[in-house]
C-alpha cells in the first residue's frame, strides 16, 4: 500500500528518532568513561604506586599474623596389617610468607572412638599461594608387634596440619609453573604392585633444593583423593628426571595425579619413597 506523503515523512522521523535513540546510550557511556576518568585522576604510576602499598600492607599483615595452612582434601586405606596409606593437599593461602617446616598430624581410631595411633610427619616447607600434595604412611605404632590377623583397623583417619611457631619466613617464590611432569602411565609389576613411571623437570631449584619429590594421588570417580605414594629424585633445573613409584596394596581409584614439589636436603630421603 502506497503511504500518503506525510506518513512516509512521519515515518522517516520515527526512524531517525529511533537511530538516535540508539545512539545516545554510547555517547552517553563514552562520557561516563571520560568523566570517571577525570574524576579519579590517577595515572598508570600512580595506580602502580597505590597496587605497591597495598601489597607492602599485605606482607605486613602476613608476617604478623600469617593465616594457617589449609587441609582442602585427604584420603586414606588401610593395609591388612593396620597401616594407612594416606595422602593430604595442603594449601597455603598467603601471598607473601612460607610455612616453614610444617607438621601434618595423623590421628586414627577404632569403631569405639579409642586412638590406636596419633602420629606427626614433618613435611617440606610450603611457599605461598601455592598447594602442595604430600603422601605418607602412618599407623606405624597400631601394630604393636602384633600379626597380620591381630592387627586392628582404624575406622577413622584425621588430618590436622600446623605450622611452628616463628616458622613463617617471607619470600616472594611460588610453586607454580615450576615442575613439568610426564606421566608414561601405571603397568601391573611382577610381584603384583602398580608401577607407575614418568619424567619429572624442575626449571628452578625451588628453596635451593637439588631433589624433588613426586607424589601420584590416588583419586575415586568424583575426583576426591583417595590416597598416595611417592618418592624422592635427585633434579637438576632444565633436565628431566625419571621416577617410578611402586604402588603396594593399592584399592580400586578411578584416576590419578602426579605432582611435584621441591624436597630440602636436609630431609630424610632414605625413607622418602614406598
């Protein structure tokens, strides 16, 4: 239908109104911007200048009252003669200080509630902002010389983790992005245990360390961590390093994880793998 002359006039004028509609908002926010801008008058070196206090504020805080490391996720099994595979991830939420030293009690007890064994495991040094992943054993004193068949189950396991007092040091490393870790996969071994082989790189030795410890994690089909084993390797920064890890006695797990962390030479590594 053909639109009498003022229609198509008052038409037109609905869509320039309506393109202008459109248009207004845009300019409206590149003023909001400008004004913003102009209102808070800082520079790139100023903001810098206010991002560098800010962080001064925090190690400040940190260093007087560092926040404690966190257990996010553990998990155990038991062997016939009452000893607890475990593995825990430890986090430590600083930005600015490294737990030095922490201590990881492992405390297991019977259906009754009685203790059978409260255990604590010095572990490495845990830098900030970083989470780590520690394997071990424990139940060590629940089999009393007793048997295989004597030997009595924990039914619960827990996990505390503490850091000694005047233990926090300030350091501006991380744990991130340091290790390479490649996984050549898990084979049934000939006396029955899990094999489980791979390389390991380190491009910095983390803490002045010149070993490693690689830790395969156990985990069931949610992803929850189950338990673990590892083992001590000797790394030299850029050069990669096999591990293999036996597995003995290991439950069902759906999947696993491999993970590194430095491991000072002053621990014990004579008893770092299993």
């Amino acid at each position: 239908m053909k639109l009498p002359t003022w229609g198509m006039m008052a038409a037109c004028g609905m869509l320039v109104l309506s393109l202008a509609g459109c248009a207004a908002p845009a300019a409206n926010q590149g003023q909001t911007a400008d004004q913003s801008q102009a209102t808070n008058g800082q520079t790139q070196e100023q903001l810098d200048q206010a991002s560098a206090k800010a962080d001064e504020a925090t190690a400040k805080q940190e260093a007087a009252d560092p926040a404690d490391l966190q257990i996010v996720d553990s998990g155990w099994f038991v062997s016939d003669n009452g000893m607890v595979d475990f593995a825990v991830e430890v986090q430590n939420p600083n930005k600015t200080v490294e737990a030095v030293d922490p201590v990881i009690e492992v405390v297991g007890k019977d259906d009754a509630g009685n203790v059978l064994f409260d255990e604590k495991i010095e572990t490495p040094s845990v830098l900030p902002n970083s989470t780590y992943y520690y394997s071990y054993v424990a139940g060590l004193t629940a089999q009393n010389g007793t048997t295989d068949e004597e030997a009595v189950k924990p039914a619960t396991v827990d996990f505390s983790v503490t850091t000694p007092e005047g233990s926090w040091e300030a350091t501006d490393e991380t744990l991130a992005n340091v290790y390479t870790v490649q996984d050549n996969g898990a084979q049934d071994s000939e006396f029955g245990a899990k094999e489980f082989t791979g390389t390991v790189t380190a491009s910095k030795a983390l803490d002045e360390a010149t070993q490693s410890r690689v830790d395969v994690v156990l985990l069931d089909k949610d992803g929850n961590i189950e338990g673990g084993y590892f083992k001590i390797v000797d790394t030299e920064p850029g050069k990669a390093a096999d591990y293999d890890i036996y597995a003995i006695d290991a439950p069902d797990y759906a999947s696993y994880a491999v993970y590194a962390s430095p491991w000072s030479d002053t621990e014990d590594s004579d008893a770092a793998s299993k």
